[in-house]
C-alpha cells in the first residue's frame, strides 16, 4: 500500500498529536481520516456548486432584487 512521509515543525506535530488525541486516533489514522475527508469535501463542494449553478436562472426569476447589479440584464450598477 503507497505512504506517504510528511514533515511537520515541532509545534505543528505537537498540534496534529494534540488533534488525534482529541478524537480518540493514533496519529496515522487521524492524518489518513483528514486527507480522504477533505477530499470529500472537495467533491461535495463541487457537487452543491454545480447544482446551485444549474438553478440559478430560476433563482434569479423568482427573486429579481437579490442578482447582483453588476450581473442584471442592462442595469447600471448603484
């Protein structure tokens, strides 16, 4: 299975043991756990951007005094 070594300060590795502790880990595991949540998180921010993006005409019709005005069809901007 791939690893990986990752260099930390002092201070920062105090901070991570610290981190781990808190939440019951060894420090591999919470390090392990960290990366793959982030990466969840990245596609679940992805996803919800793009779904919002999918609906925004029909936000921005529904709700004409909340688009920006530098985004309204021909308005000058306040």
């Amino acid at each position: 299975m791939p690893s990986l070594n990752v260099t930390f300060t002092e201070e920062e590795l105090d901070g991570v043991r610290a981190a781990a502790a808190a939440e019951g880990k060894s420090l591999k595991q919470y390090l392990h756990d960290l990366g793959v949540r982030e990466m969840q998180r990245g596609r679940f921010v992805a996803g919800a951007s793009a779904w919002a993006e999918r609906l925004r005409g029909e936000f921005d019709d529904a709700f004409p005094e909340e688009v920006p005005p530098s985004e309204r069809g021909g308005a000058a901007a306040a």
